[in-house]
C-alpha cells in the first residue's frame, strides 16, 4: 500500500459561501464512511479569496477506482446535488474534471 497525497481546487460561487459552510459543519456521516472505506484519510477542505483548496491522503494501490466508489455511492451523489451548486470550475479543467487537481512540489515528512 502506498500513500498518495491530492489536492485540488476550484471556485466558490459567492453567493454560496454561507450554504457551503453549514454543509460541511454537518457532513452526512454516509459520506464520511464512504470516504473512510475507499482509503480517504486526512482530508480537508480550505477557503481563500473565493477559492476552495482540497487536500486528502489516498491510503491503498488503486486511486482511480477508490475514487469510482466514491463516486457511485448514493449518499455521495445526493450530497453532490447539494455542494456542486456551490462551486464553479476553473477555466483550465479538463472535460474529466470538476476541481482541477493541483501539482506537489514540495512535501516535508
């Protein structure tokens, strides 16, 4: 098993702001253990200047297909309805994408 850390980021539409963050003061705890059981650990979202930063740490061999799970659990896709509003994609995302994936390049262990 390795451990791949991602982030990610993507706009918050302003007027969101307020729904975005009561979301999140109470993320179901469906989509907390879907998480957990696809290798999702230290995850965090963070805000700056209309921006949403993401960060988790992948625990296993397969990204790609955590991230499959992730994306067909029911709870998930409800609880997509309800942030997806709340963002807005950079210009530079490919077709395959919602938050644009960000490059490392520096970690400190």
């Amino acid at each position: 098993m390795t451990v791949l850390r991602v982030s990610s980021i993507i706009k918050l539409r302003p007027e969101k702001e307020g729904e975005y963050r009561v979301l999140h003061e109470a993320v179901w705890p469906d989509v907390l253990e879907t998480l957990r059981a696809s290798g999702i650990t230290n995850y965090s979202i963070f805000l700056r200047d209309g921006m949403l930063f993401s960060y988790l740490e992948f625990i296993g061999d397969d990204y790609a297909a955590a991230m499959v799970n992730v994306a067909s659990d029911e709870a998930t896709k409800k609880w997509w309805k309800l942030t997806d509003p709340c963002q807005q994609p950079l210009d530079s995302v490919t077709a395959n994408e919602w938050w644009a994936g960000a490059e490392e390049i520096f970690h400190l262990d």
